[in-house]
C-alpha cells in the first residue's frame, strides 16, 4: 500500500478512529510516528490522520467553504506531510502545529486557484460577449451602407431591388405587381445590382463607412 493509496482509504470529512492503525503505533507521540513517516511507515501517516483528519477537515473547510475542495486539500497536505516528514524538527514547532500549516497552506492555494480558474471564464465570457457586440455592430453598418447605397439608384431600379430582396418577391411576381414585361424587370434588376456593385465597391463612397473593417475572432 503506498501513502497515496492509504490517504485515499482515509479519505473523508469524519475519518473512523483507530482503523487501519496498527495497536504497536496507536501510542506512539506525534513527534514519534512523524519520525516513522520519514523512514517510510505508512501506518504512522495513518495514525496521524487518524488523529488530526478531523480538525485539519474542519480548518480546510473554514477556509474553501466547499466539501469536496477541502477533502482534496486534507490529502494533499497529507502526503506533503509524507513527502516532507524527513524535514520536521520538533524543537522548532509542535507536530500539530506543523501538520496544519500544510493544511491551512494548501486550503488557501485552492482558493487562489478557483479565483483564477473564476476569473478566466469571466474573461472568457467578456470575450464572447465583445466578439458578438463587434458583429452586431459591424452588421449593423452593412446594412447601413447598402441602404445608403440604394438611395442612389434611380426610383424603379431600387423598388425592384428592395421588392425582390426584402419583400421576397420573383422577379414574375414583381412583373405582374408592378405591371410591367419580365425583361423590362430583368434588365431593372441586372443594371439596378451592377450600379449598386459598383457602388459599394467606390472608394469614396461614404468613407467613415468605409473604413469600418469586420472584426476578427
């Protein structure tokens, strides 16, 4: 089993007293199973969560204020206790003390952590949001520009135009609505388009307009 595997077996917010704890290390001091833990005894890494999973859960939860995050932080600080146990000296601090600071530590990195991972899908957000603004308003001056471009057609090329386009009439519909052949409203049609082409192609043709690119995503 290695320190992974038991803290994983530990895991929880209210780990059972005394299970998985061998009975010849069950009375051993703090200082004594954390200088097993520096040799490689696991069952003292399980003693000692079994004596302090409680209130280091409790700590991570003061902190994080979420279940699951403070549950992950208590296993984390845990095994730094392992992989750190070879550097405790007692005289400079009790063993509580010490294993709680690994706790109190890692509570406040996860805290740091979801605040970035918050703040980038709020920047993620704004950015979509700016993306769609762009497009509306670039949409927008389209059609601000063909409607300016419109207005120069004479009057029977841009009803035939505005009939076909936005009233959704055939070109034998806008025959029969306006009375005329069906080549007098091709040709309207056909020369009507090429003038408005040529128009919105004009590099002088309302140049503030003009000079609006598409924005890009």
């Amino acid at each position: 089993m290695t320190a992974a595997t038991t803290l994983i077996a530990w895991a929880g917010p209210a780990p059972p007293r005394s299970r998985h704890v061998p009975p010849d290390v069950a009375h051993l001091s703090d200082e004594a199973l954390i200088a097993l833990a520096a040799r490689g005894e696991e069952s003292a890494l399980a003693a000692l969560y079994d004596r302090y999973g409680r209130v280091a859960y409790g700590l991570a939860l003061r902190v994080l204020r979420d279940a699951a995050l403070a549950e992950d932080a208590v296993q984390e600080a845990f095994l730094a206790v392992w992989r750190s146990a070879h550097r405790y000296i007692p005289e400079r601090s009790k063993a509580s003390t010490w294993i709680l600071t690994f706790v109190h530590r890692r509570a406040v990195d996860l805290v740091r952590r979801e605040e970035r991972r918050r703040a980038d899908q709020l920047t993620d957000v704004d950015a979509v949001l700016g993306g769609i603004v762009d497009e509306e308003a670039w949409l927008r001056l389209e059609r601000e520009r063909v409607q300016t471009a419109l207005r120069k057609l004479p009057d029977q090329q841009r009803e035939a135009i505005e009939l076909a386009y936005y009233g959704g009439f055939t070109q034998s519909e806008l025959a029969e609505r306006l009375g005329q052949p069906l080549g007098t409203i091709k040709s309207r049609m056909f020369t009507g388009l090429a003038r408005l082409r040529e128009l919105l192609t004009e590099p002088d043709h309302d140049p503030e307009l003009w000079q609006t690119k598409r924005p890009t995503t």
